[in-house]
C-alpha cells in the first residue's frame, strides 16, 4: 500500500512538474481602452479559443496562469486583434500606445518583434506609393515614367515582403514562431490556397512544423480548394491570381 501511494505521489509530481505558470503585466496609454475587457486566444483543437481575459483599469490589466507548454497567443480587445506574442514561462510586459505595441521579457518575443518592426517599415513604403505618385505628378513627371518607377518600387517592396516572411518562417521552423507567423500570414486570404510563397516554406518544412495542427489542417484545406478550383492536387495559385482570388465556396475553415 505505502509503495502504491509513493507511485501516485510520484506521478502527481511529475504531472506537475510538466506545468508552469505564466504572468504578463501589460499596461496602456489609450485612454478608450480603460474599462474594456482584453481576451488572450490562441489557436487550439482547430479552433481559436479564450485563454484568459482580464479588465484594463487605470491602464493596467495582467494575465496569471497555468501553461502546459509555450504558444503563440494574441491579444484582443472585443473582436480586433491587437497583438500576437508568445507565451512562454518568463515574466512579460506589454505596452500599448497609439505609435506602437510591443512584448518583452524574453528571447522569442525580442525575435518576433524585430520581425514585426521591419515588416512594419516594409508595409510603410508599401503604403507611401500612392503619395509619391500624387508628388510625382505635382512635379510635372511625365505619367509613363511615373508608372515604371512606382511599378518597379512596388514589385521591389513586394519581394522584400515576401523574402522577410519566408525567411523568418524558415528560420524558426523549430519552435512556435514559425508556425504562428504562417497562421498570420494565411490569414490574410479569404479561404485556404496554396501559393508559390507557401510552396516553398513547404519544400523546406522540418517534421516539427508540418506536423504543426494548424500548418497541418491548413495545407490539407488548400490542397482540397485547389482541386475544387480546377487546379491539380499539388498545383499553386499563379503569381499573378493572388491579389485577386476569385469567389469560392469551398472549404473555408480548417476544421
């Protein structure tokens, strides 16, 4: 009987010893944010799901719980997502103010938001152009010269955008930011497709990121929609189709 409760003990130690807690303190400079209520959900059992919530007072809120393993979670306010970082064991501080929100308290959030701070300055000139156009043609710049130099400089920034995602997917296959920028960068089609982007971080992928749940129902409901499209199983959208996609009614869920 003694030797049967010391194993029980034993496992119940052990159980406990996979589980750690988190602690984020955050605060913000927004006045319109004090009394709202902030959600942190992160992507589980095919869903994304409610992890914790805590009351903006003052500008102060906090989380404070039990992690089984690090995430890529975000922070909400009501439906718009504010946020993403990684939740992890360390001590977190979040700060938000109308020029910018950022995470620190531990390395892969330092890696995520020096990722963030860059494709930020990338979305930046990408958002300029249609000023440069504006002052080009204000300055008297013939219209064919405008539109070659602004089609180059958008193809250019493009590219960039493009690299600095792939690289940093490629990059951090190994832990959860590969994964949870994928899921930031998929987001921004209105259903599953594969691309020529997606195809490469593919043909790279280590056993960690493919077996990622989300990677994992993502590839599975593009690869679905391209054949419902016309398209081979192992076929990708042409470049040129993506800033178009055409209605689909499809699958559009990764459940």
């Amino acid at each position: 009987m003694k030797k049967f409760l010391w194993i029980l003990v034993s496992l119940m130690v052990l159980a406990s010893c996979h589980q750690t807690e988190y602690m984020v303190e955050g605060n913000s400079t927004i006045q319109t944010m004090d009394g709202k209520k902030l959600y942190l959900k992160a992507y589980k059992d095919d869903d994304l799901v409610d992890i914790d919530s805590s009351d903006v007072v003052h500008g102060k809120f906090n989380f404070i719980g039990a992690l089984d393993s690090v995430m890529m979670v975000s922070l909400f306010i009501d439906d718009e997502c504010l946020m993403p970082f990684v939740l992890g064991p360390e001590e977190l501080s979040i700060h938000i103010s109308t020029a910018r929100q950022y995470v620190t308290g531990s390395a892969l959030n330092d890696t995520l938001y020096s990722f963030i701070r860059r494709k930020t300055r990338l979305d930046n000139q990408i958002a300029e152009l249609p000023h440069k156009e504006s002052q080009m043609i204000m300055d008297g710049v013939d219209e064919d010269v405008i539109m070659v130099r602004l089609n180059d400089e958008a193809n250019r920034l493009a590219l960039q955008n493009d690299r600095l995602i792939t690289n940093f997917i490629t990059s951090n296959f190994d832990n959860v930011l590969g994964a949870g920028v994928f899921m930031i960068l998929t987001s921004s089609y209105p259903y599953p497709v594969m691309t020529p982007q997606i195809e490469e971080i593919m043909a790279k992928a280590t056993p960690y990121f493919k077996n990622d749940v989300y990677v994992k129902n993502y590839i599975k409901a593009a690869k679905e929609n391209m054949t419902q499209m016309g398209y081979g199983y192992d076929d990708v959208l042409p470049e040129d189709s993506l800033a178009e996609l055409p209605e689909f009614s499809g699958t559009d869920s990764l459940k």
